[in-house]
C-alpha cells in the first residue's frame, strides 16, 4: 500500500508497537546494499538449523497478513493469521527447535492515512562503514524497499 502523501514518508519515525521509545531523529536508507544479504547476516542465518529458514519467511508472511487483515477491519483474516503464527512456533518445538534460537526480522506497523495499515520486515545490522549507525535489509530480500529506521 502506498501513502498519498510520499514526500513525507522519509521524514516518518517509528516507535515499537508497545509505544514505549521515544521518536528520535530518522535517516533515509538506501535501496539496496552492495549484496542482497550481507555477509554477517548470511553467516548468521546459515549457523541457525535450517528450520529457522522456513520459519523466518513464513512468520513475515503471517504477520504481514496479519496486518492486512487489520486494515481491511477483516477480524477472520486477522484470527487466521493469528493461528498462522502459533502454528508457526509449534511446528519449530516439534523439529526440536525453540522459537529463540531464530534470528527474526523486525516487523514494523506502518499507519497510513484512513485508518489503514501497511507492514514490513527487515534485520537492522550495525553500519560497518560507518556512514551510519545502522542499515535496514528488508526480508524477505526480494522485497527491497526504501525505508526509515529510527536510531537509538
């Protein structure tokens, strides 16, 4: 879904979904960094048993239909997608695999205008370059987006 406002989608900051931080100062990330996963993050995910691949794609599947739901007021959709999650982590125990030992993107609620909602999902990783404090790397990586990511 897309704002009908864009010139002011660089300038939004978010807060957890507890509301619990403060908005602090935003910064543009770029489309796409030299490599659609960066190295640290492959080898992190790599580490993880292979469960977790599944997992992990399958949980921003289910939260971004999740919030679908919600912005369509679709209170059906919404407890399916729901339930979708709970499978999600009872299949992980069946394997023998404990939800924690997955690296999980962040998943952010994004508000739009009207009450609707749009959603997306990434890992925040340390800048090694140093330009900035952190880089977003969507997830799944086909879906590279332009967005803000608050800083600390």
């Amino acid at each position: 879904m897309q704002t009908s406002f864009p010139s002011t989608r660089r300038w939004l900051c978010w807060a957890s979904l507890s509301a619990a931080l403060t908005l602090t100062g935003c910064q543009q990330q770029p489309l796409a960094d030299a490599a659609p996963i960066p190295p640290e993050l492959a080898a992190r995910l790599a580490a993880e048993p292979a469960a977790c691949d599944r997992y992990r794609d399958q949980y921003v599947l289910a939260f971004q239909q999740h919030v679908s739901a919600l912005s369509r007021d679709d209170q059906a959709a919404a407890d399916r997608a729901r339930d979708q999650l709970r499978r999600l982590r009872r299949e992980l125990e069946e394997q023998g695999v404990e939800a924690e030992a997955c690296s999980r993107p962040r998943c952010i609620i994004e508000p739009l205008q009207g009450g609707k909602l749009d959603s997306w999902c990434g890992f925040r990783l340390a800048d090694q370059t140093g330009a900035r404090l952190y880089r977003w790397v969507a997830w799944p990586p086909t879906e590279a987006r332009p967005r803000t990511e608050e800083l600390p």
